[in-house]
C-alpha cells in the first residue's frame, strides 16, 4: 500500500551499488530514492533521494514526530513489540520516500531475506545479486540453505532478476521463482560482456571517460550495473540506454573503492567473496605497486577466507581493529598466519595509528595503501568529526542495562572525547 514503487534487493556482495545504479537509473524519467546499509560516517548515508542523501534534518523531525511515538506506543501496548534499529531504519526509509514523493527506490535487505524484515513490504521486483559465506552462523553452514534464504524474497507474479552464476545455486533460484510462479530473468557473463564493451568503446557514449571515482571503474561493479539496467530496462523499455549509460558512469557510494587521499584507497570488502573481488581489482589497476594492507574485522566473519587472497598481492599487512564488534586484532594475526606465508603482518590495535604507520612504511608514489574490512574501522580512520567517531566506536553508550540489580535501563554519562588540536 506504499505509494512508492519498491525494489527489493538481496545477496551477498553489491547489495549498495545495485540498489545505487537502481536509483540513478529510474531517477532517469522519474523521482527515485534508495535504502541502504550500513553507512560509512553518518547514518544519513543510508537514506538516498534523486541520488542524494537526505537532510539530517528531515530525519530527526520524522524521527521524533512520526517514527518514534509509534514506535512507543507499541511497545507500551507489548513489551514484545520493540523495533530494531533495523526496522527503524526501513520505517524512517518508508517514511522519508513518502515524504519526498518518491516513485521508485530501491531497498536493500539486512541479512539473508526469506525472514528479513523487509520481506514484509510490497514489492515491484526481486533482485539477487550474489550467494556467497556471509553470515552462515545465521543462515546455514551449507551453500543450498543460504541460496534457498536470500532467494526467498521471491513473490507471486513478480518478477526476480539475478546475476548469480554458480550452476548450483542458480537451480535452486529456478526452483523457488517457479513454486512462488515469479518470472526469471538471469544476468549472465555474456550481458556483462556487452555492456563491458559498451563502456570501454567510444567515451563519447559516456560523456567522456570514467573518472577514477566511478563505481563503474571496478570491474566488479559492472556486474551490479547489468543487473539494475536489466531491471529499469524491465519497467521502461523506451528508455535510452545512452543516457542511462552516462548516468550510471557519474555514479559514486561512499566506502566503494573510493580514493581518500593521494595513494589512498578505501573499500569496504569485509568477506571473503567481496575481498577475492577487490584482489583482482587491485591486481589490475596497480600492477607494479606495492600495497600496504591495513584491515579491521568485525562480527563472526572467517578470518582466513578473507586474508587468503590478500596475502597474494601485499607486501605488508596491518591488523587493527573494528570500534563496533570488532575482533581482537591479536587473534586475527593468530588465525591469519598460516595463510599469509612471508608477508609481513603487524598489529596495531588503534586505527588511525595504523593508518599512519602504514603511510611511515610507503615507499612513495611506488606503493599504494588500502583500507579495507570492517565500516567500523575505515570509518574511525576516515571520519573527520571526532565527535561522530566518538559515537561510532561506543555504540550503545548513552545506556546500559543492570542486569544483576533492577534490571532496568539506566542513563550514563560517558567521557567526553579528546580535544581536537
């Protein structure tokens, strides 16, 4: 019953850039929006209309003067009825498409989606980027259960467009679109391929060449951009795909391959599927360079799937840490050595002092340094207000929960952070 027309978008890797391209490519002919996750340095990054984030003041008023007293008087009717901040997110989200007036946007799910929240929306299209490891402890150690929970998104007579291309997991994908009767369409290397030769044929087509900047400069993303074109294609075939074309080269996304200072890069590939893709990234656009690793992970991610592909094109690596559910960064290098062979792994657990080791450690222009794991970490690194970082690193600060008193909620004053000089 939403007056937007919603885009559901699941998997493993791309999930943010699909949703992107999806956005820029409907914002085209009509107004468009995204919902996204996580965010890099301000929640705001997760809300998107017309290819820009939303105001923080929009947030905050529909925050306290819709979301939150719904929010409370449900909990007040049930106990029980306490949204997460990931239902909070898509009500604001809904909330915020409404406002704008929003026609299309595209919604990404948290984790897996079969018994995601947003599963429960009203959706135009199902999109399915990939299957891969990630968060197995939740949606199962075996490859055919993850498939059969992130294509459970699939609704009756709606359509489902996937680009995965393991033979495997694309049956069990045909299986579920024809028991819920959603009509298939799958984007495979060949779709790819011409729309690879598309944009590294004549720039003109794209109003010039692809700027470093571009999600469109990763060969990686360039599957994601196939996959949403196939899906704005699906739902305004008169559209010119030369246009499109242009907009989905202007297309950018905080924390995505993104150049943060000279040599310096960031790109959050926090498992073993999206590094195993960052890896070739990196072989083909620094080929004779040497790179400094430095890298946080957080939650149950399997440290020696992720570092296995790093350790074949790093001359050095760094383990720090992740503010929020980081791993300890001494167990990592623990776990992590007997993949990484002879390259030289150090540990330093803060950062920004990892960030600038790294840079002591750069042999000039000949080597570049890479950010990459955990949001958690790239963004205390990169975020320039100490105050956000503050935040960031103590989630949860402003309460805690005394278990073996009262067991209610009680207030806390945190120290305030250092003094920026």
């Amino acid at each position: 019953g939403h007056p937007t027309r919603l885009i559901h978008v699941a998997g493993t890797g791309g999930k943010g850039s699909t949703c992107r391209f999806v956005e820029v490519g409907f914002g085209a002919s009509a107004r468009s929006g995204a919902f996204m996750s996580p965010h890099l340095f301000d929640y705001r990054e997760r809300f998107s209309v017309n290819g820009n984030f939303v105001a923080r003041a929009d947030i905050t008023r529909l925050w306290e003067t819709r979301i939150q007293p719904f929010c409370v008087r449900r909990a007040m009717r049930n106990s029980s009825h306490v949204h997460s901040f990931h239902e909070v997110s898509i009500l604001l989200a809904l909330a915020l498409f409404e406002e704008h007036a929003v026609e299309w946007a595209a919604l990404e799910t948290g984790v897996g989606g079969r018994y995601d929240q947003t599963r429960a929306l009203d959706v135009a299209a199902t999109v399915l980027t990939n299957v891969g490891t990630d968060h197995a402890h939740i949606l199962g150690r075996e490859a055919w259960q993850r498939v059969l929970d992130k294509s459970g998104i699939a609704r009756p007579q709606i359509p489902f467009f996937t680009s995965e291309t393991d033979p495997d997991a694309l049956e069990i994908i045909r299986q579920v679109c024809a028991a819920a009767d959603a009509p298939l369409t799958v984007v495979d290397e060949s779709t790819v391929a011409g729309l690879t030769q598309r944009l590294e044929g004549d720039s003109s087509e794209l109003g010039g060449a692809l700027d470093e900047d571009s999600l469109l400069q990763a060969t990686y993303q360039k599957w994601n951009a196939a996959l949403s074109l196939a899906v704005v294609r699906h739902f305004l075939p008169a559209i010119e795909e030369g246009a499109l074309l242009q907009r989905f080269a202007a297309t950018r996304l905080p924390g995505r391959f993104r150049k943060v200072d000279e040599g310096i890069y960031a790109d959050i590939a926090h498992n073993s599927e999206k590094m195993r893709a960052l890896v070739q990234e990196i072989e083909r656009r620094f080929e004779g360079h040497g790179l400094i690793v430095v890298i946080g992970l957080s939650g149950q991610r399997l440290p020696d799937a992720v570092f296995a592909s790093l350790s074949r094109v790093a001359k050095t690596i760094i383990v720090t840490s992740a503010s929020f559910k980081g791993q300890d960064p001494e167990k990592l290098r623990s776990a992590i050595e007997a993949v990484t062979g002879d390259t030289p792994t150090l540990v330093i657990s803060n950062p920004r002092q990892a960030l600038g080791v790294a840079r002591s450690l750069r042999n000039g222009s000949a080597d570049v340094i890479l950010l990459t794991g955990s949001t958690y970490m790239i963004e205390q690194v990169l975020n320039p207000d100490p105050y956000l970082r503050y935040m960031s690193a103590n989630f949860g600060w402003r309460t805690h929960v005394d278990t073996e008193a009262t067991g209610t909620v009680q207030l806390t004053l945190p120290k305030p952070p250092p003094a920026v000089r």
